[in-house]
C-alpha cells in the first residue's frame, strides 16, 4: 500500500505523549517525582543487573553511581579505556545556575535560556530539571577533585558563552570536557575494583536483544578477539554518544557512531529529530579532500576573540595584519549587537556561511560540489582575532585562559595566533536528534533507558554551549539512578535462558551480517561510502536545506546504499581484529540513518535552530519557525528494510514561557 504515503516516502502515524511526565508547579516537579518513584531496597539491588553501553560522562557517571546504590552493574565502551570516550574533547566549559557573578542569574533563567537557544522545541519539564539540578553537579566535580579555574581569591571562576549574557561557565582551561571525564573515571574505577561494575572494554554493541517487549541484553563484539558474547540483564541503558559522523568530516572522534541506537531503533525504539545536528562555529576549516575529521576550537574563544571579514572581496587575500580596522566587517557585532560574537550557535554558524557565500571569506580556496553539480573553489573561512584581546589584557592573561587552545591551533596550521588572527568555519559537532525517551529517560522499549547525547531529550534544535556536559553528567548522577529504579522496583525479571528463541535470532542476525560483508568482495573500500554519503549530507541537510535539495539527497542515499550492499569490500575475516569490519557496521547503519535524517528535514517545513529551510526565513534572512504547525517532537518509527518510516508526534506544550521568535539583537 502507498496511498497514504507522503511526498512518497513515509507516513504518519498515531500520536504520542510522554506519560511519565509530572504537572503542577514547574519549580517542584522534579522533587516530587522523585519522591513517587517506587523504591529498591538494598538487599534487592543486589539482584538486579543493568547494562550500560558507553562510559563517557553519561554513562560512567551512571555506572559508577549504580555501582554505588549496589547494582550489579556491566560497563561496555569500544575504546581501550573509558578515558578515551569523547567527552574528554569538551573544551570551553560546563553550565551551572550558582550566580557566582551576581550578575542576574538564576535556575529560571538557565532554563529560559535553554529553552529559547533551543527554538522553542524543547520539553519544559526537562530543561528546568537539567537548570535545577546543574549547581549540584559543581560540587559533585569539586568533592572529586576537578581543578576548575578559580579567581584570585580562591572562588570558582565563570566566563559567557553564546546565547546568554550571564557568566555561567565553569571551566578548566580548554580542558573542561577531559578533567570531568577523569573525575567520572576515577568513580567509575572504584566501582570497578569494589566488584560492583564489571568493565569490558574494546567491546562494540552491535545488536540490542528484547525479550517478551522488554529489553534484556545486548550483543557485543570483542573488538580485539572478534568473538561475539551475549550479555543479560534486567535493564540496558545506551549512554553510547552523537551520530555527527553521518557527514563523514565533523568534529567528533572517528569511532563515534549510531550504530547502538539505531540498532535499538531497528528493534522498535523511537528515533527523534533526527535533522537536529548542531554546526558549530568555531572549528579550524577545512584544508583538503584528504582529511578525515575537523578540530573543534572552543567556544570559549568567542569571550574575547572578534569574528570579522574583510568587507571588500578584493582584500580576502591580503595579509589580514595588513587590513585596517575601517575595512574590517565585524559583522555579528553590527548585525546582533546586544549579544555580538556571544550570538548562539546556529546563528553565529549560518552568518559565517553568508559571509563566505558573498565571496568574503579568507583563507585557501577549496574545491566544492555545488546544489548543480559543478564544482567551483570557494573560500571557506572567517577570522578570530584576539588583537584587541591582547592588547587590552596582555599576552600572559590571554594564555592564561586560552593557551593550550592557541598551542594545539599552531601545531594544526603552523600559525601563531598571537600574531596573526585564526581562521574558523562551522563544522558539524553535536546532534540533538537521538531515541525518544520520556521524562524518565525510557525509551518506547520498556526496560530501554537512554542518557545523554544518545537521547533527544533537552537541547530542541540548538544546544547551547556548554550545556553537553551539563546534560551528560545530570543524566548520569542525578537523573536516570533516580528514574531507572521504578522500573527495576519490578524486577527481578524473569531469567532469560541463552538460548531463548529472541536471543538466537539476534545472534544469528549478527553472524549473518557480519558474513555478508564478507562476502560481498567488492571494489570500493568502506571509507569511500561514507566519504560520499557525508559529502550529500553536507551539501542538501547540512547548514541549510531546501525540499528539492532533500528529496534529490534521498535518492542519492537510497542509490548509494543499494552500491554499498552490492560493492563494499572488506577484508580480513570475522573472528579476529578486523577495523575494516568495524567500519563497515557503522557506515550501513550510517546509510540509513542518513535517509531518515533528510525524511524527517524535508518533513520539517521550517526553519528552526540548527534546521534552516531556505524557503522558511523572514526578510532580513534569519529563521522562520512556524509554531501553528510544528511545536512538536517528530518521533520516528522504523518502516523496515525497505519499507516507509512512520511519523509520531508528541505536541510541544508551553506553560512557563511564551512562545516567540528568537532575537539576538
């Protein structure tokens, strides 16, 4: 049947509500859930096992302090230790509500914040929980240890970040993300050795197993051996990362990928907002077609740092030290001068792309693939300059804050930043897309629990700065070993036997898999499908998108992944240390997701966030939304193999903030 499809491609189903949910006042919600959420006794945790998949600040956060409440807890994460999760990449700093500034901060106004640097397409209840319980993950991180800057007088230090004009940010250096995973770590660790986490390292999720409509294990792969081992447990949390990879160059780790949630989506987990992706605008830019990811440069940056152009084309080869400051556009000064380099995101994103596409951006020009198919050679950069910065502070000051951000952009381009501005341009980094979950953090899969950026839960279509970490480590320390216990208040479940028909079939499902891409023996490697399918990504669903540009995208995806399955070619063999294989996994998944991600954009007729249609804008070219027709959650159920994916909604309801179109100026 295709009567019912729309644009011919997916469908629309029933709608859906997050029942967990509580009402009343926003202030109270949180404590009074926790306080109707049933109860597990001591003697009983002992009973009860929980798999956690991934150990970055989410999910080692969650496994150390599940590991503390005397669950029988398994850690699994695909790096050779959970220090190399990429949190440790955070750089600019953490978000938390303490007013240390006196400057007019407060628990609301995070929220507000949050919720306005979202567009508007964020749950209040979650967001004020995230707001109301980030001053408490402070002195979780300084009771562990975290050296976070600190002023001369020995209180903790805050700097701005974009979307906000507070001081809020807590930070260490440009190392934030690194010495809160280390404190995790460390909680993680002692759990480790007291018995109570076992850790498997080198170990990749590559089937989730549901058992009766619950989730009750999972299939993982030791990376190293190749084997494949079953693992069960009463409850499975996937704490498992982003999928910003799906554009092939972004600024997260090379083994990030979605192939534990799209797994689970496969099984019947919701996918939500999958077109949600965050550009963000400060990242060394692009030098080649050879490379194979980008580097972030903090955030951070933007607190002293002015982002300008040369306001003639003609001067975008000069020497920038020679462009005097009366040629100089500082354009997000003049275009949003209430907030001016501090703009949010998204904003700050799509108006150095404008800059770029009138033909004012710096730096070497690089071949490009344009909406016609010809290519062109475009210039791809604007400047962070810190001349004023250092001129006011001083050198020494300027290093103080920001100097291994300087040390690491110098080793990358061979620049001196103190000398001369650097050159950035947006670049993919965060997805705010992930499992649907509800206020618990469960998926639509009882006993499926999701934390992190893994889920969709917090940041609508732009997440803020600074707020990745806020998220991951309320998930983890204070949110889900709240919410997880209800559902565990029922178990122990019903022992799952090993050779339990579900567990088979997806053990088969695995094997079968992993020996087709055996023996497929093709002629094109796996880097070279995602190489192309990030390229489209990036050209059609990338910084803007328009409804012709996505459903040619859809078509070149469905083209792409049909060459995938009929001309990959891995080599090695299955039970042994195999990358290849490994790649291979994550790029199939990677193909479709990349589909659903442009189904759910051109389903999405506004421009919102991180989700600019062009056809969607208002005169002066900002972002349109269109609240009448989409304040809601667009969760996706999985059609499969070949069929249409199917569209729920689960309305957006606002009672504490009015809702309006974003202005920065």
């Amino acid at each position: 049947m295709t009567d019912n499809l729309i644009h011919g491609i997916y469908r629309e189903g029933e709608p859906i509500q997050d029942t967990a949910a509580p009402k009343g006042p926003i202030e109270s919600r949180w404590t009074r859930h926790k306080f109707e959420t049933k109860l597990v006794n001591p003697a009983n945790r002992r009973k009860l096992d929980v798999i956690i998949v991934g150990t970055g600040l989410a999910g080692g956060a969650a496994a150390a302090t599940l590991g503390e409440a005397g669950y029988n807890v398994k850690a699994f994460c695909y790096q050779d230790s959970p220090r190399r999760a990429h949190s440790i990449a955070a750089q600019g700093g953490i978000n938390a509500a303490k007013n240390y500034k006196e400057d007019g901060d407060s628990v609301y106004r995070l929220f507000y914040d949050t919720v306005k640097g979202g567009d508007y397409r964020s749950r209040e209840s979650n967001v004020y929980r995230l707001a109301e319980v980030s001053a408490a993950i402070i002195d979780q991180c300084v009771a562990q240890g975290v050296p976070f800057a600190r002023e001369y007088g020995g209180l903790l230090d805050n700097r701005s970040f974009g979307g906000v004009q507070v001081s809020r940010t807590f930070y260490a250096r440009g190392q934030t993300g690194q010495q809160l995973l280390i404190g995790a770590y460390q909680a993680l660790e002692r759990q480790v050795a007291a018995g109570a986490v076992k850790q498997f390292t080198r170990h990749e999720m590559v089937e989730l197993i549901v058992v009766d409509g619950r989730a009750r294990g999972i299939i993982a792969r030791d990376m190293v051996t190749g084997e494949l081992e079953t693992h069960l447990a009463d409850a499975v949390v996937l704490a498992s990362g982003g999928y910003g990879n799906v554009f092939f160059l972004s600024t997260n780790a090379m083994g990030c990928n979605v192939t534990a949630t799209w797994r689970a989506h496969r099984k019947g987990a919701l996918f939500a907002n999958p077109c949600y992706t965050q550009i963000h605008p400060t990242c060394i830019p692009q030098h080649g077609d050879k490379q194979s990811k980008l580097t972030l440069m903090s955030e951070s940056l933007r607190n002293d740092g002015r982002i300008w152009v040369p306001k003639r084309a003609e001067d975008c080869d000069k020497d920038p030290r020679q462009i005097p400051e009366e040629d100089r556009d500082y354009y997000l000064e003049r275009i949003y001068p209430s907030f001016g380099n501090l703009v949010p995101r998204d904003i700050a994103s799509r108006q150095a792309k404008n800059m770029c596409d009138e033909g004012r951006g710096v730096g070497p020009a690089i071949a490009e693939v344009g909406p016609d198919g010809e290519e062109r050679q475009v210039r791809r950069g604007v400047y962070l300059d810190f001349a004023e910065a250092i001129s006011r502070m001083g050198q020494d000051a300027v290093s103080s804050k920001y100097g291994n951000l300087f040390d690491m952009y110098a080793r990358i381009t061979g620049d001196n930043p103190y000398e001369t501005p650097m050159r950035i341009y947006p670049a993919v980094h965060y997805t705010m897309g992930g499992l649907w979950v509800d206020y618990d953090l469960q998926s639509n899969i009882p006993g499926l629990f999701v934390a992190g950026e893994a889920n969709f839960s917090d940041h609508g279509a732009n997440r803020l700065g600074a707020s990745a970490l806020m998220q991951g480590l309320s998930d983890g320390y204070f949110v889900l070993p709240n919410t997880i216990r209800d559902y565990l208040a029922a178990g122990p479940f019903p022992k799952v036997d090993a050779d339990d028909s579900a567990v088979a079939e997806a053990e088969r499902s695995v094997r079968d898999r992993i020996e087709h891409f055996l023996t497929i023996n093709g002629t094109r490697s796996v880097d070279s499908f995602h190489r192309a399918l990030g390229s489209i990504m990036w050209e059609y669903c990338g910084m803007s998108r328009t409804e012709e540009g996505l459903k040619k995208a859809i078509g070149m995806i469905r083209d792409l992944r049909a060459e995938f399955w009929r001309d990959v070619r891995v080599l090695g063999e299955g039970d042994r240390l195999n990358q290849e294989l490994e790649k291979a996994g994550r790029v199939a998944d990677f193909l479709e997701l990349g589909e659903l991600m442009c189904i759910d954009a051109l389903h999405r007729r506004e421009s919102c966030g991180g989700h600019f249609r062009e056809e969607s804008q208002t005169e002066e070219g900002e972002a349109l939304r269109h609240d009448d027709e989409f304040a809601y959650v667009g969760a996706w159920e999985w059609g499969g193999q070949d069929g249409a994916p199917t569209l729920h909604k689960e309305d957006l309801v606002y009672e504490f903030i009015e809702l309006k179109q974003r202005s920065y100026k």
